[in-house]
C-alpha cells in the first residue's frame, strides 16, 4: 500500500484542478479517467501514482497494453485496489478516488474524484467532466 500524505492546502488546488478541467473533452491517455484519478492524486499528495508517460497511448487497447507492460495489470481498479485501501462509497472523503462499476471499452470501472457529496469524472465525449452523487458510486480507495 502506498502511504501518502496530502500536501497544505489541497483541497484549494483540487477545486483548481476541477475547475481547471471542468470542460477539458475526454481523450485517450492525456485525460480519460485513469489520468483523471492520477491527477487529482497528484494535486493532494504531489505524487504521481502512473509511471505511464502523459500521452503514450490514443485508444482503449493502448491504454490496456500499457496498463500490463507498466503496471503488470489490466485493470486501473486491480492496480488501485493493490496500492491503496478501499472502502464502502460512505466512507469516501474529498479527494478520494471513488468509481462506479462498469463495462466499457474492457475497463471494469470508471474512476473519479470525490469533492463531497459530488464526484467528478471524465467521460468518452467533448462534455468535459460530469458531477454525480457521491453516494450514487459504488465504491472508493482512500487517499492520504
């Protein structure tokens, strides 16, 4: 388990980060939900979780090589069940990362950010970032 602490005022630049992105449109391997979630790691801990260069792959297939080749796994929610403690959705707290279970693209889970009784995430469209209950998600791996 990674053991990370959250940098002094995080929740000031994770509103940053959000209204920074709010209408960024989704795109593979720059701002799909992954990076999304490594983001707003980054933001409140100033540690990037992805040793996966910003970039390095353009469509679902090239996210899932990469996942295996740098990550040894092929799911984003395997590699944040294995570094980070995850709890029932109630529990989350504002900069967790929470998901909702899925099956899209042969991810099992989209991942976003919690800021309270919303959460964040980045879909496959031009909309930008999408807010949903928080306590609508299924669950969340808890952050610093």
């Amino acid at each position: 388990m990674l053991k990370l602490k959250r940098v002094e005022n995080w929740k000031t630049k994770l509103t940053a980060l959000i209204n920074d992105q709010r209408d960024l449109p989704f795109m593979w391997g720059t701002h799909d939900c992954f990076n999304w979630a490594a983001d707003g790691i980054l933001t409140i801990t100033d540690h990037d979780i992805i040793p996966i260069p910003r970039g390095s792959y353009t469509t679902p297939i090239g996210a899932a090589k990469q996942l295996l080749k740098v990550l040894k796994c092929d799911q984003p929610k395997e590699f944040m069940n294995n570094n980070f403690r995850h709890d029932h959705i109630a529990f989350a707290r504002p900069g967790d990362i929470v998901y909702k279970n899925s099956n899209e693209n042969g991810f099992n889970a989209a991942m976003g950010i919690c800021y309270g009784q919303k959460s964040f995430f980045i879909f496959e469209s031009d909309l930008g970032l999408f807010p949903i209950e928080t306590l609508d998600l299924d669950g969340c791996w808890n952050i610093a």
